[in-house]
C-alpha cells in the first residue's frame, strides 16, 4: 500500500503553505492533568519539523479524551502544548476552538514555519459524525491536508475522512512509517512470525485473530483475553476478567487453530488472588484445571511464561499487543515485564513490533522502548489493520 506522502508535494512550493495536520496527540494525562507518556507527540515530530523547515505554516488539530461534543475543561490540550513547545524548541500558540472567526484570524497571523494547535476536536459532536459542515469549516482556512494521525486512522470522523475530502490529502511520516510496516506484517514477515496477544477483551481482538491464523506462525494469548478462551474450552476461570461473548464463536476459533497444527498457545498455568485485586492481595500460582470458584487470574504463571519465551526466542517477527497481567500493580507485572525484556534482548536478532495501546506503557515503564524495531501510535487502529479491515482515515488518501 503506497500512499501519497508529503514528500510528493513539491517541497519548493511548502513556503506559506497553510498545512493542516490531524495528529494524535490524546495522550494519557494524571489528576494534576501532566502528561505521563509523551510518546504519540514525539511520533509526530518528523512530520511537524519537516513542514516547518520548508516554511509552511502548521496547524495541527487533535482529539483528546472523550469529551462526547461537550466543553470539558480538563480536557483541553493545554498540557500538550506545552510539552509540544518544550519539543520543538519554540513556542506553539493554542487557539480556544477549533473552527471559526479565532481559528480564521489566528492563521491569518501566522508568520512562515510556525505552529499553531486547535482546541480539542471532540468538543463539537459533529467531529464523530463527520458531518460535512463541520469538515468544511476545518478546511476553510488551508491550502493541504496532511494525515499524520495512524491512531485515529479507523475512525470515520470530519478530521481524518471529511477533510480529506476537501483538500489536497497526503500522509505524514508517521502515517506512512505505520501503513509500511504492518503491511509488511501481513504480506512480507520474515518467519517464524509470532503473535503475542494480552489485555482485558477479546471482542476487539477475535478479527485479528482469525485473520492472523492464516499468516503467523504462533499466536500466543495471554491477560483477560486467555479467561475468555480457557472457559470456551470448559475450564473454571472463577472470578477472573471473563467478558461477555459468544463463547461458540471463540471454541470454533480454538478449534480451527488446533486443526492448523496449534497455533494458538494458551497459559498452562495462572497467578491468582482472591476477593481483590491488589498490591495487599495474597496470590499463588495455580494450574489452569485447578482455578478455584472465587479465583482471580492476575498474571501469566511460571511454566506459561517459560512455555512463550521458548516460542519467541524462535521467531524472527515478533507483534505484540496487550499486557499479559495486571502490570498496573507491581507484583503481578511479572509475565508483561518478562515478556518486554525478552522483547529486547531480540534486538538486532529479530523484528519486534508493538502494537500501542498498554503494551506502550509496559515497555516505556521497563525503559525498553529504545530497544524496540517500531512502536505503534494506534492501539485500535493496529489491531483492526492487522484483523484485515480497511480503516477510514488511510483509504481516503490519495495513492502515490
């Protein structure tokens, strides 16, 4: 998949260039609202810096949270203009809206290679419903549409879709980097292809399960997602993260991947607790025939994690998506911090991709994202790329 990027457009002609660029820059934010992983502004800082270096004037819009098209003050992007200024080495402006008279007259002052950023995009309903109105009202003050926002990119919304539509579109760096190397993924991964698969649901996981049946090599499924297949297959997983679904549609997945040579690899054996989950919590390591009725799976067990690491360190791709445990609370991170240093130590041995989402956070909070082939600004957007849909935000675009 060859989409037009902004290396297409004539680079001598970016000078006072007005460029519109969605990014994703909703990034998770503490109760003093700081920004705790600054990992998606940073993504985008090849697209933004190019386009400033060429004298185009950047406007960037983004979505933070989920304020449902109502004003909700803690989810202004305040902090992330500030972190974005402290990046670039120069101060950004903050528009207070992100369409109409203020937006117009702020690009109307702006001078060749500065930055300016909107107001939250979903503080207007119409953002989601892509309603054409609103995308014009985006577009009203630009010359180009650039796409840089792979995290949105399954989203059918006025930002990724409607505009593009308007506007001459093209792909950032981000974007293109993201469209490359999962494409590569699904048509070109060099083998043993392994598949790691964690996190609570399996809802938003069972397509890309069934796609990746017929191109990896191994899928390993771990965290609140293996509850749902061990129960499929009969077993008591007592209180342990079990989500509602059609259990039929998950046995019969099972059962083509036994039919397959087995390729879905389940734990054999869990850390549970009982009652709560936390730091407090006593825990012990049970077999997976033996979990009892008031049992809560928190962590991949010993033999499990043994059992992945021996089919990892046999693969040559490695996507991984979603903690294997409750890694929020230290004594049951064990499984994912295990899984992210053998991750590492693959480095220059085997093309390790991760897949956004936790399984950032994960990597970011054992301070091994350095030593990751590519990391992925979409969590979603990943997964339904991978599960073989078409997103929205990607085939708007113009092909080279």
């Amino acid at each position: 998949m060859q989409k037009r990027n902004i290396k297409d457009f004539n680079e001598n002609q970016l000078a006072d260039k007005r460029v519109l660029v969605r990014v994703d820059f909703n990034v998770p934010l503490n109760e003093k609202l700081e920004i705790t992983d600054d990992t998606r502004i940073k993504a985008t800082l090849p697209t933004i810096k190019y386009l400033m270096s060429h004298k185009a004037k950047v406007i960037l819009m983004s979505h933070l949270g989920r304020p449902k098209g109502e004003v909700i003050e803690k989810l202004r992007l305040d902090p992330v203009t500030r972190r974005l200024s402290e990046l670039l080495k120069q101060d950004v402006k903050k528009v207070n809206d992100c369409i109409g008279e203020e937006v117009e007259k702020a690009v109307l002052n702006m001078q060749k290679g500065e930055v300016i950023l909107l107001e939250n995009l979903r503080f207007y309903s119409e953002e989601e419903k892509n309603k054409p109105e609103f995308a014009k009202s985006l577009a009203k003050s630009a010359d180009i549409f650039v796409n840089d926002a792979f995290g949105a990119a399954h989203r059918a919304h006025a930002s990724t879709v409607g505009v593009a539509k308007i506007l001459p579109s093209y792909a950032g760096f981000l974007m293109g980097k993201e469209i490359e190397v999962l494409s590569n993924l699904l048509e070109n991964p060099e083998r043993p292809f392994v598949v790691v698969l964690g996190g609570a649901k399996i809802s938003g996981k069972i397509e890309i399960v069934q796609n990746l049946l017929s191109i990896a090599d191994k899928i390993l499924i771990a965290g609140g997602m293996s509850y749902t297949c061990l129960a499929a297959l009969g077993y008591e997983v007592g209180n342990s993260l079990l989500e509602e679904y059609d259990l039929e549609i998950v046995k019969k997945m099972l059962k083509r991947a036994e039919e397959q040579g087995n390729k879905i690899l389940l734990p054999i054996d869990l850390v549970i607790t009982r009652k709560e989950v936390s730091e407090n919590a006593e825990s012990k390591l049970v077999r997976i025939d033996s979990i009892p009725k008031d049992g809560i799976g928190v962590d991949l067990g010993e033999k499990s994690l043994v059992m992945f690491e021996e089919e990892i360190k046999k693969a040559r791709t490695i996507f991984w998506n979603g903690p294997v445990g409750v890694f929020e609370i230290e004594k049951y991170a064990k499984g994912t911090n295990k899984i992210a240093k053998i991750l590492a130590d693959l480095q220059g041995k085997a093309v390790t991709i991760i897949g956004g989402g936790d399984s950032i956070a994960a990597i970011d909070k054992a301070g091994l994202a350095e030593r990751m082939t590519h990391i992925s600004t979409g969590g979603g957007a990943s997964l339904e790329f991978l599960g073989g849909k078409k997103l929205p935000g990607i085939e708007v675009l113009p092909e080279k």
